[in-house]
C-alpha cells in the first residue's frame, strides 16, 4: 500500500463519490484513494514508509502468522461491521495460538461502483479497531473488479504475532480428564447477521459479539494454568470446533448443555428458525481446554475479564477412540454433538 503523496487538483469526492476502475488501475485515482482514505485512516510510521511491504523491527520468541478473508453478508450489522470483524478475526487467529499480535496486512476486493461513502465508514472502523486493539496495520493491497463481479467489498487481513518461551498451545494436545471451558454465551454473531439479513425483529435486539480477544487470552496465559488448547468458535459454531480439536487430539469430550449458555433472543430465533446455536459462528468467544487442577483458577481469571464475565466449564476431555463429542441435555438424556453438515449459514464472516 504505498502511501507516495502526488499532487491533485481536486480531492477525493468521500460523500459523493464511488469507487470506479480507475481506482484498482495503478495510476493517479488509485494513489489518490490509498493516501486519502487507507493511509490517513491506518497511519503508522510502519505505513508510512511508502514501500510495497514494511519493514519491521525484529521481535523474540516464535512467530505466528495467521490469514483471514472476510466475506460477510450484510456489510455492516448490529454490533459491528466487515471493517472491525476483518481485523478482530486475524486478532484472534493469532492469539489463540498464544501469540501476541504485533502487526497486521489488509489487502481490499473493491466492487466498481460502491459507495465511497460506505467504504470509509468501514475503513475507519478497521482504523478504529486496530488502535483500541494496538495492532496497527502496516501494509495493504487494492483492487477493484467489474460491477456483478462482486459483492460490495471483499476483506483479507493477515497477522503476525510473537509466543513468548515456555508457552506452547496446539489442537491435538488435548488429553483425558481436561477441563472444557468457555468465555461467554454462543450465536450472538451468526443470529445478529441472519436477522439483519432477512429482516428480522424479535423482541430484544440480538448484537455480533465481535471483539478481539488478546486482552483475555494474555491474563489467561499469565494466570500459571496449564493450558493445552485455544480456540475461537467462529464458522461451524461451538459443536464443529470442538470436533475438530477431538479429531486432532484422538479424544472424545462430554458437554453439559446447561452450563452452555445462550442468550435468550438467540435462543428464541435459532428455535423460530429451526437452527442449533451450537453450530452458529461466534466472533468475541473462546474455548480452552486446561489441565483439570487448573480449571477452577483459570475460571476465576477468566471471569474477571470484561470479555470472560459469563465463562465456565462446559465439559471435559475423554478417552474415545472414536473421537466423539457427546452431550448431557437439561432433560437427563444424551446427544452426539456432530460435525455441522451443509452450510447452516452463509457469508457469516
């Protein structure tokens, strides 16, 4: 994203304007559309170094790098929008690696005739996000695609992040008696795109619960528990990620379902439109899955975060060799919690 100032006559129309070919082209309009719209809205002394990549100061410890396109459907939703998600997603990507996120890319699909308008609010609000977050982002790609080609604006951010000694978290080291725990309540994302999307109104307002979660998983991480695995429960919900660690770790997991909480507007829509919260995307949760003398400690640290204030154990880690998770219900039965099967939800993220 070179942010090289040439000389123009005229600025950026911003409110009335729309984003045309010529802005995707290499030339003066695309210059002008990165210095006066990206570059003041992302400044950092990282992007302000004008290259096609930044140069960055060298950083201890093991590198992370994790990538994310943002696709979402409508662009913007209550609690949030495509410009905020974009950098929360990559955020937490990272982080749950046990990284800390130090920088991130954004690199943008333009769709010829989008509101430039439109375009800057959801610039300012990736701007935004990655301030409050102290993640700045260094470097970035623009390009634009023929009207019907796209779909408005299309998001891919990357991160990279740094692990500190000693610290080490992956999905197939989950064992036997571990403890399941998770940060909050479920859906709210996936339920507050869907209903926005369709036009949907129930009687209390369901919001995205987008955030980055960093600021969580480093009091976690500093808190001496023995964590084995982080995960954020984004595309497949709750059910598919915990099958997916299950898989890698050779595990079977036992979920309690009232402990799983799930607020009530999202409760009544998934049962109005016949759908599982346990497979709708969450985008400011985390699962952890510790060493069971720890679970107890990590609870409390985790409560008194403002983004962990509703976590707690949700179930416990297995010997299976089948590696299924299972589920006590509130009526005393049992369920296997599957894999999501289809697409429950599409352009949720």
């Amino acid at each position: 994203m070179n942010t090289v100032k040439p000389n123009y006559t005229r600025a950026l129309d911003i409110k009335h304007g729309r984003v045309d070919m010529s802005h995707g082209s290499g030339g003066r309009a695309m210059a002008q559309l990165i210095t006066e719209l990206f570059s003041s809205a992302f400044d950092n002394e990282y992007l302000a170094q004008g290259n096609d990549g930044a140069t960055l100061p060298h950083a201890d410890g093991h590198l992370v790098m994790a990538t994310d396109s943002h696709v979402v459907s409508p662009l913007f939703f209550a609690g949030g929008d495509i410009g905020c998600l974009s950098v929360h997603g990559t955020i937490n990507d990272v982080a749950v690696m046990g990284a800390k996120p130090l920088y991130l890319s954004a690199s943008f699909i333009l769709e010829e005739g989008y509101p430039l308008a439109d375009l800057k609010r959801i610039v300012d609000s990736m701007a935004q996000a990655a301030r409050d977050a102290g993640v700045p982002i260094v470097t970035g790609d623009t390009k634009v695609v023929e009207q019907g080609k796209g779909d408005g604006v299309f998001i891919t951010t990357t991160g990279v992040g740094v692990v500190r000694d000693g610290i080490h978290l992956s999905g197939d080291l989950a064992q036997p008696g571990d403890k399941i725990l998770l940060s909050g309540s479920i859906g709210d994302h996936g339920m507050a795109i869907l209903s926005q999307r369709e036009g949907l109104t129930f009687s209390a307002p369901i919001v995205s619960d987008t955030a980055a979660l960093h600021g969580l998983i480093s009091v976690m991480l500093d808190s001496g528990a023995k964590l084995r695995v982080l995960r954020d429960p984004t595309r497949g919900g709750l059910a598919t990620t915990l099958n997916e660690i299950a898989k890698q770790s050779g595990v079977g997991m036992m979920l309690h379902e009232s402990a799983i909480a799930v607020n009530q507007p999202v409760e009544a829509a998934c049962e109005f439109l016949g759908l599982d919260p346990l497979y709708v995307a969450n985008e400011g949760k985390l699962i952890a899955i510790c060493a069971p003398e720890d679970a107890a400690r990590l609870l409390e640290v985790m409560r008194a975060h403002p983004l962990g204030g509703a976590a707690s154990i949700i179930g416990e880690v297995q010997e299976d060799a089948h590696g299924f998770v299972q589920m006590t219900t509130k009526l005393g039965g049992r369920r296997v919690v599957d894999w999501l099967a289809g697409e429950q939800l599409p352009r949720i993220c």
